[in-house]
C-alpha cells in the first residue's frame, strides 16, 4: 500500500528526529487523515519491538488492521476484543488492559506509539506513566511518538513543550517535548482526502449559553448547562424539527448532546417525528453501545445521539451531518466532533455541520493554547516586536479583519532550542506585572518575580493596605469617555452612579507626547506589543476611542488640589471589583 505524500513526511519527521534525539514527539494530524498508516509503517521500519497504544477497542482493531496490511500481523492485547497477547514484534494494545497487566510487558520494546496521544497525562499515577515507567525499566532509551488530530488539553494548555515551527506550546505541563510534524485541514480537504466542512450556526433556533463561563480551565459545568436548556425546551422542539427536515437528503445524522437529560428530550422528539434514532451515553453497555454503532454504520439508524463518548475512536464515514447541540470551551473538542464527519464516503462530497450552541469556532484557523477569553473572540496573528515571531492570541476584530483587541500575555516565540534541553522562550511580554524591588516583569498572575524571587504583593491585599488610610478612594469605572477640550485631550471616568474623574494630556511638544504614550495610550492599549500610530493631536485619539480599553479601578488619593490618581489597575478580577 502506498502511503499519501503527507503520511510519508509524517513518518520522514519522526525517523529523522529520532535519530537525533532521544525527546518525545508529537505528530498532529486532522482526523481522517490517517494516523493508522502513519503509525503501521513507523512500526514496520522499527527495528526492535513496537507498542501501540491507544484508548479505545474500536481503535486497538483499526491500528491493528492497518499493521497487518503494511507488515506481518501483530499481536492484540485488549481485553475489549478479548485478546491478551504481547508476543509479536508490534503488539497493538488498550492503555487499560496495559497497565493493568504490566507483569505482560516485561521484554524491551524500541518504540511506543500512542494513538489519541492527548489523553496522555503527566499523572505519576495514571495509566499512562505507569506503563511509561514499567517499559523504561527494560529499556531506558526507549522512543515515546504521540499522534492527535487535537494536541491541546483544556486547563494545562498545549501537549508539547515546543512546536518544529519555532513555538513555544507548555513548557511546564506538557506530556511531549516536541511537536515534529503538523499539517492542517484545509489541504486535506482541497485535495479531496476529506469531505468538505460546511459550517453553520443554528438555523432555525440557536441555544443561548453566553452567561456560561469555564471553572478553573475546564469546560463548562453541567448543571449550569442543564439549568439553562431547562428554560429552552421551546428552542430544542424547533432544532430537531428543522434536523427532521433537513435529513430527507441525507444518510446518516450524528447528534451531539449536553447533557443525558438533554439527550433524552432531543430522542423523544426525533422518535415523535417518526424518526429511526438511538441514544448512546456513558452509561450504556458494551454490548449494547457495539449493537447501535453496528446498526448506525449499517443505516438501519438514521440518527445517533450521543453525550461525550464519540468524539475520538468512532468512524463512520456516511455520516454528512453532525448537530452540535453542546457548548464547549474546548476547540479540541468541537474539533473532535466535527472530524466525525469529515471522512470521504460514497455520494458524499460535503458535511454540513451546524452548531446550534453558538460556539463559534472556525475550523480552518490554527488552535490557541488558552480558552476562549469573550464569545467573540477569534485566533488573530500578533507579531512579536522583539523576535518578530507571529503569535496566535485570541483577540477581537472588525468588519474589516483588522485587530480590535488581543488577550496575550507572553510571546509565543522560541529564543533558543537546543535537541536534549527544554525550549528557551522568548522574554517579550504584552502584558506584564511589575516587580517593585527589581523592575522585572511577570506574568499579570505571577505571585513571585521571576527575576529577583521577591513575593509580588497580592493586588487585594495591597488594596486593603491603602484603603485602609485616610484619604484614600478605590473609583470603579463603568465607562471611559474621550473628548477633546481646548486643543487638549480629555480622558473622563465615570463610575456607577455618574461621578467622574478627569485626566488631561497635552499634545504639543514631542515631550508631551511622549509623556501621553506612557500615561495613557501603553497602559490603556487594547493591542499591546502592535506598533501605535503616531497621534499628534486629540482629535485623532477621540475618532480611536474604541483603540483603548478602561481599568477596573482607579486608585485615587485626595490632596490640597483635589483627587490625584495613584495607579489604574487592568485585568482585575478579585474583591474589590464590586465591594470593600
């Protein structure tokens, strides 16, 4: 079998990294584009012993089918497929069965491959690591490769420490050392190796999950989301009846739900429509989940409506419309779900996709590593002024594509990468966090300075120190209002109930303007790190009013000449912002 031109550069890049480095590595490719192939002729060409390891059964059979297809057959050990057999050259097993076996995994093996590498964590405990550890007993030197159509984790950030592309991903919390390979969808699908994405939003209704917000970077808490679909029942009848409608063409629907509650009213509706629907959740046997994907693949079910379990390891390629009745603050996930209809088919050339939960991601634009900061925001590409490397952040945009605001904090540029030592990166921050003993910056939620170790003071406490004196207002801006007063620039604060608070810059000397850039246009701007314009009067500054963004509070101290402002705080979120 002839691999595609980019499942050999894939297998090139890990033969060659390998031969130089000892690190493990990550090859990122959409799904559908098969990983399978890519890793049976990596464990064709090992010289010594290979493991494949992924999570799921129906994965074990597929790795296993594409091993037997470029090699001779390889030996199973899944207790899924009711096989424990670790005797072949390549042995194709369930991370579950692995390490609950670990005494079976005794002989040295050369290379271990894990398929869905991204569920891999650095857990001492987990499954992974265990087994991890149990190999490296027998052979230290052994060679760890990641494949994943998704290398990013929601709340630790990217999977990789660093990217061939000269990216810094997770230096701290990634379970790979190094990205060295990646290749994106779009030239899958211009190709025609994938099924065409057509995505939509909610056509004839749409959830409304805006309120959410994700707990301490995971995603969305379930019983919000049920409280909130409770209120929308109305919404849910009007979905699945425009899905009822729009099936007449089409051979097979996959459903993605919220919650179990929320799946079983979407099934009760279809089957009220007449339609032939299942539901699969967590909860849902072995046998009974095998009976139901059987009969889905074999069209004798319409619509398959599922909660969280298939998203990875599910193939049926007839699928050419997937419903997205979930919200998420995973791109990883919604990326997940949509792959599940993105194989080729015959009669198929495109999958209509369409998110009736407004999550609003655009599958064609390259992954952030943080959650999505505001429901508008959009990848945006911010160019480092240090080392020039182009930063993906997400950020806000206007009608024309031009940057609004973007959320970075540090550039995402490698400085220095060296094949045994973890990736320097580069020091440029677009918003920092000032030391008071050595100047240095931190991270806006740093708790000690990098630099000189001193504990950085907490905001909070900080403000209860200086509240605490006479003389001394803590103002909550609601709205800041720019306007040119005399030739001069007029920069007012309004709080809650109306009261203001004015600044007052001068434009007509090079000197003042300077003194305007540090004051007000660096700290205020909504796009740190881009270069400026060049403002040299007030009425350029009013027209980009929309350019700056406003403090939570102003710390203001009243003196013999009225209130003078100690300090604007941004990106405050602690006790202060509604009360003390």
């Amino acid at each position: 079998m002839q691999l595609r031109d980019y499942q050999q550069q894939a297998v090139d890049a890990a033969i060659a990294h390998f031969k130089q480095s000892s690190q493990s590595a990550v090859i990122v490719l959409p799904t559908g584009a098969g990983k399978s192939l890519v890793l049976a002729e990596l464990a064709r060409l090992a010289k010594g012993r290979v493991l494949i390891l992924t999570h799921v059964k129906e994965l074990v059979a597929q790795n296993a089918e594409k091993v037997s297809l470029l090699d001779q057959p390889g030996s199973i050990f899944a207790a899924g497929l009711k096989q424990k057999d670790s005797s072949a050259k390549t042995v194709i097993a369930s991370v579950q069965s692995a390490a609950r076996n670990l005494q079976q995994f005794d002989q040295p093996f050369s290379l271990v491959i894990i398929d869905e590498c991204h569920r891999v964590s650095l857990s001492p405990g987990s499954q992974y690591q265990l087994l991890f550890d149990q190999l490296r007993r027998h052979n230290p030197a052994v060679k760890i490769l990641g494949l994943t159509a998704t290398p990013y984790r929601l709340g630790t950030g990217w999977i990789y420490q660093s990217h061939y592309h000269g990216r810094v991903g997770s230096v701290e919390h990634a379970s790979f050392a190094r990205c060295i390979f990646e290749l994106p969808l779009r030239p899958l699908v211009n190709k025609g190796y994938l099924a065409k994405p057509l995505l939509l939003d909610g056509l004839a209704a749409q959830y409304d999950f805006s309120t959410l917000q994700p707990a301490n970077g995971l995603d969305y808490n379930e019983q919000q989301v049920d409280s909130i679909l409770n209120k929308m029942g109305r919404a849910t009848k009007l979905i699945v009846g425009q899905l009822c409608q729009l099936v007449v063409n089409k051979q097979g629907v996959l459903i993605f739900a919220a919650t179990v509650r929320h799946a079983k009213e979407v099934l009760s509706l279809l089957e009220a429509h007449g339609q032939s629907a299942a539901l699969l959740t967590a909860t849902t046997s072995n046998t009974a989940r095998d009976q139901l994907i059987t009969a889905f693949k074999a069209r004798q079910l319409k619509f398959l409506v599922n909660v969280s379990v298939l998203t990875t390891g599910f193939d049926a390629p007839h699928v050419d419309l997937i419903a997205i009745l979930r919200p998420t603050a995973s791109v990883s996930l919604f990326q997940q779900m949509v792959g599940r209809g993105l194989r080729s088919s015959p009669g198929k050339s495109h999958c209509l996709i369409i998110d009736y939960a407004a999550n609003g991601y655009d599958l064609f634009y390259p992954e952030v590593g943080s959650p999505r900061p505001a429901s508008k925001a959009v990848p945006v590409q911010v160019p480092c002024p240090q080392c020039q490397f182009a930063n993906i952040f997400w950020g806000l945009v206007d009608n024309d594509g031009d940057i609004i605001e973007h959320y970075g904090r540090r550039c995402q540029g490698v400085a220095a990468h060296h094949a045994a030592a973890a990736p320097t990166q580069c020091s440029y921050r677009f918003r920092a966090r000032i030391c008071p003993d050595c100047g240095g910056e931190n991270d806006i939620a740093a708790r000690a300075c990098q630099q000189c170790q001193s504990p950085l003071v907490d905001p909070d406490k900080r403000l209860k120190a200086v509240l605490s004196q006479k003389h001394h207002h803590l103002f909550r801006c609601q709205q800041m209002i720019l306007s040119e007063l005399q030739g001069n620039l007029q920069v007012q604060y309004l709080d809650i109930d109306g009261n203001p608070f004015y600044r007052h810059f001068k434009l007509d000397t090079a000197a003042q303007r300077r003194a305007l850039y540090a004051l007000f246009i660096l700290p205020h701007s909504r796009t740190p790190g881009c270069k400026p314009k060049n403002y040299h009067s007030a009425g350029e500054l009013v027209a980009d009013q929309n350019k700056f963004r406003m403090p939570q509070l102003l710390l203001l101290k009243k003196t013999s000449k009225g209130w003078q402002l100690l300090d604007s705080i941004f990106d405050y979120s602690g006790r202060y912002a509604s009360t003390y």
